[in-house]
C-alpha cells in the first residue's frame, strides 16, 4: 500500500531507540525525511546513515523548553506533515511509594511538555490546512497497570489534552490520535520486570514469563508492528481518524471502550 509519505517532512521525537526509533526507520522506508530529536547524539547518527540527506537531528531533552525551542528555530518555515510525540515514562512505583516530587516530576515529563509542543507546532500545521500528529503514551490509559500508577495517571491527562484539541481543530485537516502500546519487546518493559522481580522475589526471567502467558497472544509486542499503524495514522490515509487512543496490547486489555 503507498501511503503517500515520500517526501514528506516529520518531526519524531524520542527517536533513538524503542518506538520512536522503528517510526523514524519506517517513515525513512516510506520515503519521507524527519527531524530525529533524542538525547544521544551518537544513535541518532545511525538513522542519518539510513537515509543520507533526509535525516536532521537534534540531540536534547524535548522536555526542555530550551530544546524545544530549538527545534522551531531548526523547523523554520517549511511545512511540518506530521509530529510523533514519544518520550520515556516515570519510575515503575505503587501509590503508596511516590512522593510529591514524583507527581510534580510526572507532570514536567509526562504532561506539560507535550502541551507546550502541541501549541507551539499545531498552528503550524493548521496555516497549512494539513497535519497528522501521533502520541505515544500506554495502555495504561485504558486499564491501569500495576506499579505504574504516575504514567497511568499523567497519560489520562494526555488524552484529555488531545481528545479536546483535535475537537477544537476537527475541521482545520490536523489530526491528533492516541497510540497505547501494552507489553513490548523494548528496552522500557525492562524496568517494569525489575519492579516486580523486586517485589515478588521472583527471577526476572520467571518475572518475564509470567507476564507474557497473561497477554492474550502469547507473545510480546515488536517495536516494528507497532511503528506499522503508527505510520498510517501519520499519513494522508487517516483523515477520517481524529481523537481516537488506539491500544496495541495483544488483547490484555479488557474495556470495551
């Protein structure tokens, strides 16, 4: 299926590594070019090398002001086809664990700086009459899950964020959407075995393995599959999807809605 992504430009934030790095591999696959944004310098080269000419990068926190800000300036003026809104989530704790910095932490990481971008590259998006924009956040959005209650929380927010936007702008040909990844086979998964490992006393092998014979399928999620429906959501295809959080979780979430 063509997807009309060839030479289109995308913005993919947490790009060098887990989700946002399979995005910006498949856009580079489709044809289109992207600003990589991620904190190491030395992976982000690796997709220039992908795609020699079509790759920019800009090695920083996205959740610093500072950074963000130079990402605009490094935008300029050119049209801006899609945004993928990706970052890395708080510690693994219950309730009971986290404290107030934890929360005024999540907030900073989780929440506020996906508010601050969205204002600043939406209107962009707009004065062209076309963009698609993709958040990354969890599961959890639908379903709580276990030790993960600063994400659950802060991600619930998000898409209370996004769900009002991309009403506000339903008619401007911007799309905002939701993608909440379950159980994948990614560097992130780690930290919540360890938890329960932690916990439990349990091996983190046995940790693993009990988790995965909960899902569904049977098997863990692949960062390519995911970055699969991504990349149609990022392209002209999804007109008509707007507002929607999409879960890809091999079926372990058990809402209806």
């Amino acid at each position: 299926m063509n997807l009309h992504l060839s030479n289109q430009l995308f913005i993919v934030t947490g790009a060098s590594a887990g989700f946002g790095k399979a995005i910006a591999e498949a856009l580079l696959a489709e044809g289109a070019a992207i600003i990589a944004v991620a904190r190491g310098e030395e992976k982000l080269q690796t997709l220039v090398a992908l795609a020699p000419g079509r790759v920019e990068v800009l090695a920083g926190d996205i959740t610093d002001s500072k950074v963000m800000q130079q990402l605009i300036t490094q935008l300029g003026n050119r049209q801006l086809h899609g945004l993928v809104v990706n970052a890395g989530g708080p510690p693994a704790k219950t309730v009971l664990e986290t404290t107030l910095e934890d929360w005024d932490n999540a907030y900073r990481t989780l929440l506020r700086w996906k508010v601050e971008l969205a204002q600043a590259l939406v209107p962009k998006m707009i004065a062209h009459n076309y963009g698609r924009v993709v958040f990354i956040e969890s599961s959890s959005v639908k379903q709580p899950l276990e030790n993960l209650v600063l994400s659950s929380s802060l991600r619930v927010a998000v898409v209370g964020m996004v769900k009002t936007l991309s009403q506000e702008i339903a008619k401007t040909g911007v799309t905002l959407n939701i993608l909440g990844p379950g159980s994948h086979n990614t560097a992130a998964i780690e930290r919540i075995y360890q938890k329960k490992s932690e916990q439990t006393g349990l091996s983190i092998k046995e940790v693993r393995e009990k988790a995965i014979a909960q899902i569904p399928v049977g098997a863990l999620g692949e960062a390519a599959d995911f970055a699969s429906l991504a990349l149609w959501l990022l392209s002209p295809l999804s007109r008509y999807t707007t507002g929607q959080t999409i879960t890809l979780d091999g079926g372990a979430v058990k809402s209806m809605l």
